[in-house]
C-alpha cells in the first residue's frame, strides 16, 4: 500500500460513507477477496511535484487489489513505462506497491477513490469525490501542469478549477491553459482503448512528450 505524504489532505475514509453503492460493492468484494486493499485509493506521488496526473477510478484488479493508483492491470504497464521514458518516475515497474517504484515530479490520484462496478462511477459520485480531488490539487504548491486521464477526468478536473466545459473542450493531444495551470488531456490508457486502436503507444507518449517539454527538466 502507498504511505500517505506528510501534509497530504486526508482524503475520504477506509470505510467512507459518502456513496452508498460504492459502499455495498466495497463490502461485496471485502467478503470476496478479504486480502485485497479494498479501499478508497490514496494518491501516489510527492506534493511538491509539478504535475497531477488525474484518472477515472481504481481497477476492480488494479488500485483496487493494490492500494496504488495504476498498479496491477494493463492500464498501469502503459502508464508507467510511458512516465520512466520521460523521466517522471524511476525505478521498474513491476505491478505491486512495493517494487520500489518513485514519481518524480509528478502526482497520480484518481477523481473517484473507490472502485466502482464496471468500472463506472455514477455522475453524482464523481461530484461527490470531487472535493477530495480539488484538496489534493491545492495541496500541490508547485504545480504546474495536470494530464487527466479520459473524457470524465478532463471533465472533472475542469470542474474543479472552476473553468467552463465549452471553454476547455476535451480532445486528445489538447493542451488549455485554464488560470496558472495547463490541462492536457488524453484518452484513457485503458487495455479496451488500446486494444481497439482508440489509442496507441505511441499516442500516449506524444502527450508526455508535449508535458515533458512544457516542465522542462525535473
């Protein structure tokens, strides 16, 4: 399980209670798999990073089982070896919170901590999460840049920094300055993206290359 940062906001609760049918299929695969982290997913990565990467939500067998954001399905292989190659994370990536694996620079939190079934939030638990999304980035006093991982990340992450939809459209590749910060967007790094030609590899890195080169070195 990821250690939670000294001054990180707390963000919800092991056994938060804000949405009820993320509750009931957190008991539900409690009771299934009793050795999973099972649990709202805290952020991975140092506050003082310039870059927030936001996505979605915990895998059922990825954060979900693991504790980490992006650890232990396909959509972390895609996305950690795409930030060891721009120098935003060192060590090997080898899909368990303990291998030793460090952000550089960059913050990974997701806008729903708690996973959902299918994998697919419910518009009011997005809003809810929200908060805790909008005291993590505040809590990053150097930040500069943020990726957000999907339609329904960009989505969110706009909310939060109080910017209109229509004013900041989503599009893979797109960058908009929204206030101090730049928003660039992709598509999700999902396997069903990937598989289906939705995305690439080589689509994905050309999103960090464009962070990469707005940062500069970390």
């Amino acid at each position: 399980m990821v250690s939670v940062e000294p001054g990180a906001p707390p963000g919800p609760s092991r056994n938060c209670p804000l949405c009820p049918r993320l509750v009931a299929f957190r008991h539900e695969i409690r009771a299934r798999e009793p050795t999973w982290f099972n649990s709202p997913v805290p952020a991975f990565g140092p506050l003082s990073a310039r870059l927030a990467i936001v996505g979605l939500a915990p895998g059922l067998q990825g954060a979900n089982r693991t504790g980490r954001p992006f650890t232990g399905d396909y959509a972390g292989v895609l996305l950690y070896d795409t930030l060891l190659r721009y120098g935003f994370a060192r060590g090997a990536y080898q899909a368990h919170p303990d291998d030793g694996l460090e952000l550089v620079d960059a913050r990974i939190v997701n806008g729903v901590r708690c996973v959902p079934p299918q994998n697919k939030p419910l518009p009011i638990e997005i809003a809810t999460c929200r908060t805790f999304l909008k005291d993590d980035i505040a809590a990053m006093p150097h930040l500069r840049a943020i990726v957000a991982l999907g339609r329904i990340a960009h989505d969110t992450v706009v909310k939060v920094l109080e910017a209109r939809l229509r004013a900041v459209p989503f599009s893979h590749g797109g960058a908009h300055d929204v206030g101090p910060l730049r928003l660039f967007s992709s598509y999700h790094c999902s396997r069903y993206n990937t598989n289906t030609g939705v995305l690439t590899p080589e689509m994905f890195r050309t999103v960090f290359a464009s962070v990469r080169a707005y940062l500069g070195p970390a």
